[in-house]
C-alpha cells in the first residue's frame, strides 16, 4: 500500500493523460468519421472511393504500426508533433476508419422513401442527411460507437510505445522501479476497465433516451395531462 501512495502522483497524471488521449482521439475520430460516412454515400464518384480506400487502408493498419510511423516518419518529412499529439492522430485515423463504417451502416437503416420523401420537397442530399437521415440513424449507431469508443480506450495504451507517458507507460516505468508489477497492472487495467465501462452505461443510457419507445411513451404522458388538464378547465 505504501508504495501506491508514495507514487500517487505519477499514477493520477497517467490517468490523466490516458483520458485525454481517449477524448480527443475518440472526439476526432466522430468528426472525421461522420464526414467520411457522408462521402461515402454520396452520389459523387471521386468522394465514395476517396472514402472508401481511407478506410480500407487504415482499418487494416495495426494501431501500433501506425502509431509508430506517425511518430518517428513524420520528421523525415518535416512534420514535427510531439508524442502526445501523433498519438492522438493515430487514434483518431485508426478509429475513424470504424466510426466511418458504423455510421454508413446507420445511415442505411433508414427506409429509402424517406430520403426520397424528403427530397421530394426540395431538401438537397446534405439538407436531407442533416434533417431526416442522420437524426433517425443516430439510434441505431448508438452502440457500434460504444464498441468503437472501448477500443479507443484499450488502444490508447499502445501510446506507451512511443513514449507518452500516459498509465501503462507508468505502471511499466513503476514496475521497473519497484518490482510490484502485478499491483501497478492491477491499477492501470481497473482504469482502462472504469473507463471502458462509464462509456457503455453513457451509451446505454443515450440508447435508451433516443429509443421510439421512450419517445412514444413520453407523447402519450403528454396527451394525458392535455387531456385531464382539458377536463379540470
């Protein structure tokens, strides 16, 4: 126990770092996703196949290969980022390739007759995704992204790789130090496992608020009290 307090410190700034990385990575990955999800289904050629070879590509790339190229090839060609940074950017080209499918696949749940019902009266393919497509996708790509966001989690700890010093690279650095490995793993995987974990009750919750069944119950709640409040008046 005493050489858990003693590296307290080092332990919550890991912690820290982990969480950073997994939000900005995962923040990124949903913007960059979505937008290649749109190019995907767009009606224009040279944007679907731009979409599609990204993803083939880096859904392919193992995550540390990535990491590792980003980290020490973009020097060579005069891009320096710190450690910090390109591992945020290879979690986020890594995740948005997945996010970029998930979203595609939500995107076809919705009846065809929709968006031809929508661009009926006037609304452009953007208009169309923007106010009828995309709002009705949402529920069913609800839990896909929870899956895409916990592998964000896990594979963020191979940002150790390249030397950002995030929990796994704490707890490697304290195990070296102080051969208590089995303790400091113990901590780092109830991290990853906390976070993994917050993210799937969000989702569950999230899931569960957008669901037509909350939906239709809420309406009918409504109607109720406009009803009782019709017969009091």
């Amino acid at each position: 126990m005493d050489v858990i307090v003693e590296n307290l410190p080092l332990l919550v700034r890991g912690t820290g770092l982990t969480i950073a990385l997994i939000v900005l990575g995962y923040a990124f990955a949903l913007a960059l996703g979505t937008v290649l999800a749109v190019c995907r289904v767009s009606p224009i050629p040279p944007l679907r196949w731009a979409a599609t070879v990204y993803v083939e590509i880096f859904r392919n790339i193992p995550l540390l290969s990535l990491l590792i190229l980003l980290a020490f090839g973009l020097p060579d060609v005069g891009l320096r980022l710190s450690y910090f940074w390109c591992a945020v950017l290879g979690l986020t080209l890594s995740s948005a390739a997945f996010v970029c499918e998930n979203v595609r696949s939500g995107i076809n749940t919705v009846p065809i007759g929709h968006a031809e019902a929508a661009r009926s009266i006037g609304l452009g393919f953007f208009g169309t995704l923007r106010h009828v497509v995309l709002p009705q996708a949402f529920r069913t790509m609800i839990q896909p992204l929870v899956n895409v966001f916990i592998g964000t989690v896990i594979g963020s700890a191979l940002a150790s790789a390249i030397s950002v010093q995030e929990i796994t690279w704490v707890t490697q650095t304290l195990t070296t130090r102080t051969a208590q490995g089995v303790t400091f793993f113990l901590i780092s995987g109830g991290v990853y496992l906390i976070l993994s974990l917050g993210g799937a009750v969000i989702g569950g919750r999230l899931e569960r608020a957008v669901s037509p069944e909350r939906a239709t119950a809420r309406s009918r709640t409504s109607e109720q009290l406009d009803v009782t409040a019709g017969a009091q008046a």
